[in-house]
C-alpha cells in the first residue's frame, strides 16, 4: 500500500472518531445544564469552559469569542472554521482523505461520511443545532456510528482497514484519557466533598461522554466514585472505549499490518505500542492512584504521540518516494 494511501485512511478513522467525541460531550455538558440548579454567567463559564480544555481549543476560542458560554461554546466546538478541531473542520478533513482515497473505500463509506458533509453544509443547520440542541448532537453521533457500522461491514478487512483501526483506537484512547483527566484535576466541586451530589454528576458525566454509563452500572453496583470510573475508562480490558482496549486494539492491527505475531515486533510502532499494551495488562488501579492519575494519563497521552509518530516514520516516510 502506497504510503499516501495509509496516512488518508489512518487520519480519515482520527478524525471521523473526533467528530464523534466531540458530537457526544458537547451532548452530555448540554444534558447537564439544563439539569443544573446553578445560573448567571460565572455558572456557565465553570460548565462550558472545562470543554474547551478537554479539547485544548481555549487560545484559538479566545480570538473569536468574547464569553464562554453554551452558545459561543457549541458554535466554537461545531461549525468554527477558523477551530481546527471543530466538527465541521474535522469532517471536511475527513472527507477530503476519504475523497484521495475513493478508489480504497467502498461506496457506501463515501456516502456516509458525504452525507453527513452535506448535512452540516445545509443552510438550515445552525437553526436545527441552535433550538435543538440534543437532538442534533445525538443525530452527528448516530450518523458517525453509521459510518464505522458501514466501514467494518463493507469494507475488506486487509491492511487498509488495519490502518483505520489504528487511527481510530490511537483517537479514542486520547479522548478517554483527557476526559478523565481533566474531571480529577480540574471538575472536583468546590465547597463540596467527593461523593456530594454534584460530584456524582459530573463523573455519571464522563461515563456518558464515553457512552460507559450503562456498561459502567452493569459491573458497579454501588455509588459512582472516581476510583471505580478511572479503574473501568483506563483498565477495563472488554469495554469498547476503555483506554486498554484501545491500545490493545491498535497494537493488534500494527501488528496485523507487518505481519509479525504479538509476541515480537517488526519495528519501532509496534515495539511500544507492546510495551504499553504489556504494562497496561498488569496494572492496578491501586498502582494508577499511588503514583497520580493525572501522572500516569499524562504518560499515557504522551505515548499515544510516540506510538503515532513511529507508526507515520515506519509506514508514510519511508515509501514518500513511491508514493
């Protein structure tokens, strides 16, 4: 496979993932404020503003808007051109990957994902988003779950669907790890003690941003604490969006794609995604905790970008040449 053609679908799975976590928090954060007591400005500044940091979008927010709150948040995180995370931003660079690409996907993932494109184009769109909010949300989330649906049913499970699984678990374990992250440092209520009312929310919160609320209470019987939700989002080896699943997905399909069995390694990608994916396998929550969650997230993350920038200089640097 030409080194062009991994990189689009690689980024084409990254940021179809993104539309989605995004589509779902912005979702979640609007269920809870129309939930919340609190009101007045300073109540909605400290609800929107932990968005724009969980997506690292608050210099470029700050250029555009003036106040931080759920209109200038939504429209920031959804339609803004000049956001290069922003809903529309990641789909038309979803589409334009999918677009040098045609010839590799099937017809009915280029319909999907256009769709969804021509959609969010519509003239009629911001009124849709801006009246109902939660519904339109919902809509973007059904539709990306569409398209993966379409991806794995259409599509041959060779090595170009191995690429879009990298890129698309690489994502996702990005997403759960700042999400988590950001509600133990930065969400802990103020004035109220860990476990009140308003604490239980916002983690019921992030399990909803991570569709894992359900799946969550399925194997937590009691009170929703941080030691439970940060033990089943980074540890829990059979959730979908739990962060060790994702890294063992990707390191399955690194693998797949070199051919060389999970045992060993082919190269640099593959020998630290094992080495993450290893470690993961024989960590306690205990041991998360001891040694700081925010500590051993921000570790994470930071090798999420090693594993990635190995992955591009193994596959997309190399092959330049014949691409």
């Amino acid at each position: 496979m030409l080194s062009r053609v991994a990189d689009s679908l690689y980024w084409l799975a990254r940021y179809m993932e993104r539309v989605e976590n995004s589509a779902r928090i912005l979702d979640v954060n609007l269920q809870v404020t129309l939930d919340s007591d609190e009101a007045g400005p300073d109540a909605e500044k400290h609800a929107w503003q932990p968005i724009l940091m969980t997506l690292e979008d608050q210099s470029v927010f700050g250029s555009v808007h003036r106040n931080i709150n759920a209109d200038s948040v939504c429209s920031f995180v959804t339609f803004a051109k000049e956001n290069p995370s922003s809903i529309w931003s990641s789909l038309a660079a979803a589409r334009e990957n999918a677009r040098t690409v045609r010839e590799y996907i099937s017809s009915e993932m280029w319909e999907r994902i256009n769709a969804l494109y021509l959609w969010l184009k519509g003239a009629e769109v911001r009124d849709v988003a801006g009246s109902s909010g939660i519904d339109f949300y919902r809509q973007v989330v059904d539709m990306c779950h569409q398209f993966h649906g379409t991806t794995d049913q259409t599509l041959t499970h060779g090595e170009g669907w191995d690429f879009i699984q990298v890129g698309k678990y690489m994502e996702r374990a990005d997403n759960a790890s700042r999400l988590l992250d950001l509600k133990y440092h930065i969400l802990l209520p103020h004035g109220e003690e860990v476990g009140g009312n308003v604490d239980t929310v916002q983690w019921q919160a992030v399990l909803r941003s991570c569709s894992a609320f359900e799946a969550f209470r399925k194997i937590y019987r009691g009170q929703v604490t941080p030691w439970s939700v940060a033990e089943f989002i980074v540890l829990h080896d059979e959730f979908p969006r739990s962060v060790r699943y994702c890294v063992d997905a990707m390191d399955e399909a690194l693998h797949r794609i070199s051919g060389c069995d999970r045992a060993h390694f082919a190269n640099e990608a593959e020998r630290l995604s094992g080495r993450l994916c290893a470690e993961m396998n024989y960590t306690t929550i205990d041991e998360v905790f001891r040694a700081g969650l925010h500590e051993y997230l921000d570790g994470i993350q930071s090798r999420l970008i090693e594993i990635a920038g190995a992955m591009h200089r193994q596959y997309c640097e190399w092959l330049d040449g014949s691409a």
